[in-house]
C-alpha cells in the first residue's frame, strides 16, 4: 500500500463522502436495485463524471509514487493505470454496497483489469459518454455509478485513506471488512481459516 499525506487524504476522504452524499440523494429517487442498473439521468451522469474523475486522480497519485521517473500526467491513460494491478491486487476484491435493495450488492471493480479489454467496462463508459453524451448517454448509468464509486473507495482503502471500522467478521465463509458508511469489502486474501 502506499502512503499520502494527511492533507491529501483529507481532502480525498471529503471528496468520497460527497460522492457518498450525492449517491444517496439520487437513491432518494431511484431504488438502488439490479433491476435499476439501466437507470440514466443528468444527475447521475454529473455525479458518475465526478467519481471517474476521483479515481483518475487517485490513481495517478498512486501511479507516480510507483513510477516516479515516468512520463507527465497530463499523458496518462487507463494502460499506464492497469499497471497499478501489480502493486494493488485489487482484482479480485468486492465492493459491497449495502444500500443496495433488497439485499446487498457486490462489485468486482477491477476485475480482470490487468488482461481484459476494455480494461474497466465502468471506465470505458465514462470515456464514451465524456466524448459524445448525445449518442453515449445511456453509459451514464446508474450501475456504472454505483460501480466507479466502488472504484473510489477501494482505491482508498489501499492508499490508506480509509479503513475498517470493526473486526473481520465471518459471513458465509466469505469475510469481509466493515466500514463506516454503505461500502464494505470482500476479496479471497480476506478469508479467514475457520476453527476446528
């Protein structure tokens, strides 16, 4: 994991809780369930650019503090970002989201992201509907927010940024991390070995 520094992180952890806000004003509005993933407004568009725009620059922090000789940021492309995989094994974490109705909801926001291609769909979507909303808008979608939101937080926790609020706990042999707000993670290297 990497370190920042406390201003940095204070103001990323203030950027994440007003994403968090946003979020849940729009679950005022639409119910957060699959059956809603398709859902895309003008509200869910701003707040989905606003999270893909936090995690690009979460990760270019990441990305010079592992590559610090390396070109400016102003050339950066989600290909130099997939590079982070290596430091972050963040693949096969879940985010889960417990807002989500009528059960809790998990996300793989990087899954595959080190082969697959497009390297993040959630991303990819971000990029089509940044360069053309007209045609594109659909990508503007609930399920993507609710995804690159995911991204944030999971990128937080391994800079540090925020961590868990109680002990692991064991949930149908499947252990996850608790933390404040609605988001909570599971990955494999969380299991715990069950006692005999």
């Amino acid at each position: 994991m990497t370190d920042m520094d406390l201003a940095r992180k204070q103001e990323s952890h203030t950027a994440y809780m007003l994403l968090l806000k946003d979020f849940e004003e729009i679950c005022a509005y639409v119910e957060p369930s699959r059956e809603n993933c398709s859902v895309y407004s003008h509200r869910i568009y701003e707040l989905f650019l606003r999270a893909c725009t936090e995690f690009e620059s979460l990760a270019v922090h990441a990305y010079f503090e592992h590559f610090p000789l390396t070109k400016s940021d102003a050339h950066l492309t989600i290909k130099e970002y997939r590079e982070l995989e290596a430091f972050f094994k963040v693949e096969e974490y879940e985010v889960v989201n417990a807002k989500w109705r009528p059960e809790p909801f998990a996300v793989a926001p990087f899954a595959k992201w080190s082969t697959a291609s497009p390297t993040l769909p959630w991303y990819s979507s971000y990029n089509k509907v940044k360069h053309n909303r007209y045609v594109e808008f659909q990508h503007a979608n609930f399920g993507n927010l609710n995804t690159a939101i995911s991204a944030v937080f999971l990128m937080l926790f391994k800079l540090g940024v925020v961590g868990p609020h109680s002990h692991m706990l064991d949930d149908d042999r499947v252990n996850h991390w608790y933390f404040s707000g609605i988001h909570s993670l599971r990955c494999p290297d969380l299991f715990l070995t069950p006692e005999a």
